[in-house]
C-alpha cells in the first residue's frame, strides 16, 4: 500500500474517478485485492485518503 501511495503523489490524475461530477475523487487498486479510495487538492498539493479496502 505505501508503495502505490507514493507512486500516487506523482500521479493522482492516472487513476479512476469515482464520480464524473467530482473529478477530484478517485479510486485506485493496491496488492492484489486492496482498493485506496482518496480526493486530490490540487490548491494544496495532496491527496486525502478516506478509505482502503484491503482483502486478506
């Protein structure tokens, strides 16, 4: 997980949107079964995780 967060600092906009009325929340996959939920604030440069989802 820490390893697909930092990739995330990078590259928050090469993930997939929750909702296409909010751009700035975004999903994306970590592991093999886990899922980083996070919105990107691109005024303060960073990433709110507010859910992972990890299987197993």
């Amino acid at each position: 997980m820490v390893e697909r967060v930092s990739k995330l600092v990078g590259a928050p906009w090469e993930t997939q949107t929750l909702d296409r009325d909010e751009p700035s929340f975004r999903q994306c996959t970590f592991g093999d079964l886990g899922l980083l939920s996070f919105q990107v604030d691109d005024d303060r440069e960073q990433i709110r995780i507010f859910d992972v989802t990890w299987v197993g």
